[in-house]
C-alpha cells in the first residue's frame, strides 16, 4: 500500500472502530505515545490511558457516529480529514489533522471543529 493508501485506511479504520465503540480495537490503531490535541475542548490526551479517557467522554459518553467527508493528502503521512460528527451533543463538521508513522499507526491528531 502507498502512503496515502495507508492512512486512508487508518482513518476508515478509526471511524468504524468508535462508530462500533471497540476502544480496544481504536486503541490499537495508536502508537503508544501517541497524542490526540482537541483545542474544542482544550486538552491534550496523550498515550493510550489519554486517548482512552477522550473516547470514552467524547466517542462513548457523547454516542458520537462520526461520518468521512473527505481526505486531503499533506504528505506521504500526513492528511487533513473533515468528518461530519452526530451524537447526543447535535451536529458538528470536525477537521483533524491525522499523521500516521511508517508501520500505518497513528502518532498525532489535531482535532478541531469547523
């Protein structure tokens, strides 16, 4: 698989994995020191303890099913992502900032709204 292929399928793969709320698998798709920094909420969630706590709140606790708008390559690792996200919150388009290492894992999101 390309790089873009790759993180393509890294996104796919998280989405589908909170839309199912299977933390573990959503887990396994981090490094483990990966960092998710939500400037919506104003925190950083780092590691695999951070990243749970933020989907559990955010993913689980909201009942969140998040939709693919579109992926904009930035780089061989690098992509810009709008997702349209539902939930018990209402409506919001997200843009994140997703950025995977070699092996298709990710080691950064910046997530924010539009």
């Amino acid at each position: 698989m390309t790089g873009n292929q790759t993180l393509t399928a890294a996104v796919e793969a998280f989405i589908s994995t909170t839309n199912a709320s299977d933390i573990a698998a959503a887990l396994a798709l981090f490094t483990p020191d990966a960092v998710i920094d939500d400037p919506s909420v104003g925190e950083r969630f780092v590691g695999h303890h951070g990243i749970q706590d933020y989907l559990d709140r955010f993913f689980i606790g909201y009942k969140t099913a998040t939709r693919l708008l579109s992926v904009e390559m930035s780089g061989d690792n690098k992509a810009r992502v709008r997702v349209d996200f539902t939930g018990d919150f209402g409506h919001e388009i997200g843009v994140l900032d997703v950025e995977i290492n070699p092996a298709g894992l990710v080691v950064n999101i910046i997530a924010d709204l539009e």
